[in-house]
C-alpha cells in the first residue's frame, strides 16, 4: 500500500506530524509513506526515515504569480508526478483548501479533514 501525506506547511505543524507518522509505521510496517510538502521545508520532512518520496509544492510562490505559465507549468508537473505514484490512499493532515487541492490532484481516496 502506498499512502501519501500532505502537510505543505509550516514548520512546527511538519514536524507535529511526525509522531502520528511515527505510530502508522509502527502499525503499518507493510505501507510505504510519501509526502508532499512546501519546498522550504522537504528537508525537515527527509530526516523522517519512514518517507520514501518527498513531492514538493511552492503555494508561497505560486501565490506572488497565480496566472504565471510557470505556475502552471509547476502545478501540472505535481499532478503528473502524484497521478504516476498511483496512490492507494492520500492523508490531508492539514485541512487547509491548498492542501486540499493538492490531495485532490493525486486522484486518489482522501482521508482527513472533511
């Protein structure tokens, strides 16, 4: 199974997760865990051992150029990359409407804030 956990941002609410991630894993020794998050803080989110795969975002940016062709060059690189992963399963831990457009582009179950 592979689930992916969208926490785009900050910094004390990444690292938050990482208990809740810590118990799946435990739990779920089977699943293999990817996450998608603000590009400022993949590296907090790669000392995670149980993450195989770090998606990034840049909402921060995107939101200085929102009709930019590179923003929507960017966003339509992310969806391909979370539609090719085929995951069984997506974790909104953030409840937010970026990390809800962002779970959406997986195209995968959601799970999590409603």
């Amino acid at each position: 199974m592979r689930v992916l956990i969208v926490k785009t941002s900050s910094m004390g609410d990444v690292i938050h997760t990482f208990p809740a991630l810590e118990d799946a894993r435990r739990n779920r020794p089977d699943v293999s865990f990817d996450w998608c998050v603000e590009e400022a803080f993949a590296g907090i989110v790669a000392l995670h051992p149980a993450i195989a795969t770090i998606h990034t975002v840049a909402i921060r940016r995107w939101r200085t150029r929102p009709l930019g062709r590179g923003t929507w060059r960017e966003a339509a690189r992310l969806r391909r990359a979370l539609r090719d992963c085929r995951y069984d399963l997506v974790i909104d831990a953030q409840g937010l409407l970026k990390s809800a457009l962002v779970a959406k582009l997986a195209a995968a179950p959601i799970a999590g804030f409603d």
